[in-house]
C-alpha cells in the first residue's frame, strides 16, 4: 500500500514564510530555509515553497531562494510562483526543486502543462488550482469554479472539468487549494477534493483548512486524497511532522514513519 504523503507548505513574501486566511492578511512568521530544514528533519515526505507575489509582481520567481532551500535539504520539493515560460521551468529544476507549480499560467495557456510534461516528464508538472463553491451550475456543474491570481478573478471555469483537461495535457499531479478554506483550520473542502480525485488518475493534494491529524485523516479516508498540504497548524508550532504522524499511524493510515 503506497503511503499517504505530508507535505508543509512555504508562502514565501519577500523571502519570509507568511500565512493569511482565505489569502488575505497574512502574517510573518519566519525565514524559509530554516522552516525548509526543520520540517526536512522533522520527517516530512515533501515541501512546497510558493513565492506568491511573483505573479502579481510581473518578476520572476526568486530562484537564490529555490536554490538555498535545495543546498539545505535532502527530500523532493516543488516550487510555484512567477514561472511563465519551459525556460522557467528548467532554470528552477536546474536550481534543485522536484517539482514545478502552474496555476494561474496554465488557465491562460493549457498547452504550457503539456510542453512541460514533453520537456522535463508529467512527474515534474503539478497543476495548482484555486477552486471556490458557486451557486452557478450552468456554467459549473461541479458546484465549484476556478478562481485566478490569488482569488483575485472568478474563470467561469468547472474546477471537476479543469482537473481532468489538465490531466490529458500531462500534469503529473493536482494540487486542491480551496479558497474557502485556506487558513481556516477548520478541516479540509471534502467534497471538491473528493470530486477530483474520482474524476482523474493521477494523485490529488488536499490543501488548505488543515488544524489537527484528524483533517488529514478525513481528506486521506474519505476525499481519497495522495497527500496533504498543512501550513498553519505547523507554523504556529502546535503540531509538529512528528506528532501528525504519530496520530495518523495509530489510526491505521499509512504514513512513512520516522521514529
């Protein structure tokens, strides 16, 4: 049975982790390499690091960071924000990441998954997607549609029907932040990320609205998810990688252990 992967997740602004709540107000809370190392050493499966003003700052994403977390720590991590072009691409994979994030990009250009996936193999492409609940089902039959830049623009797109073009363009996986949970703490969007993972083949991230074992359990059990992504419930030093999988192992969920 593959184990279910725990991933923290780095919201990094002018190279300092922060943490909002539905992508608002965030908060300092520290510097990224030292996080990188302590959740590295910790026992976490993976790491994501998100320069989240690059987009909207029009620059490219701080790749002295990316190739700092790289020197620090020995496990898979991806990287998102401010990547526009395959040349993006590769100068990130060549500084040391795992793993390239396309959000907002690949709603603009589809075909930057697939020259992606052609390039560098579907295992290194994962398609982050903002999806937030909709009351419009015509447009969205899902119940839940794409938002953009930072929940900034609504697509009109169906988050369901957006998972699985992005699988036949070669994502490796998708990566389920949900806006109206980001932050929370309250437990993860069951039903969306549920919904995806029914719908596509490759592994679905839960992520955003995680606080204790129990959110990971549920997003694991019953939205089937791969992995999850917490944030918060770490940052603020309640949880640590440890405990979480302490708790889960003695739940019965299959998690790499580090005693």
């Amino acid at each position: 049975m593959l184990t279910k992967r725990i991933i923290p997740c780095l919201d990094v602004i002018k190279r300092r982790v922060t943490k909002g709540v539905k992508f608002q107000n965030n908060v300092d809370l520290g510097d990224p390499i030292e996080m990188a190392v302590r959740y590295s050493n910790e026992g976490c499966d993976e790491l994501v690091v998100y320069d989240i003003t690059a987009s909207s700052e029009r620059r490219p994403i701080d790749i002295e960071m990316v190739r700092e977390v790289a020197q620090a720590i020995r496990i898979p991590f991806s990287v998102g924000g401010g990547i526009a072009t395959l040349e993006d691409m590769s100068r990130v994979l060549l500084a040391g990441a795992e793993k390239i994030s396309v959000n907002s990009l690949a709603v603009k250009n589809p075909a930057i998954i697939a020259e992606g996936a052609r390039a560098f193999g579907a295992q290194c492409i994962v398609l982050g997607m903002d999806p937030v609940a909709t009351a419009d089902r015509q447009r969205c039959p899902s119940g839940y549609e794409i938002t953009t830049r930072g929940f900034r623009e609504r697509t009109g797109i169906d988050a369901v029907e957006w998972a699985r073009q992005a699988e036949q363009h070669g994502a490796g996986e998708i990566v389920v932040n949900s806006v109206d949970a980001d932050g929370t703490r309250a437990g993860f969007e069951l039903t969306i990320t549920r919904l995806i993972a029914e719908a596509v083949r490759i592994p679905v991230v839960a992520s955003g609205g995680a606080g204790c074992a129990a959110h990971l359990r549920e997003a694991f059990e019953l939205a089937h998810a791969d992995a999850a992504i917490v944030a918060g419930m770490l940052h603020t030093g309640d949880f640590t990688i440890r405990q979480i999988k302490q708790e889960l192992h003695a739940e019965g969920v299959p998690v790499r252990m580090i005693w």
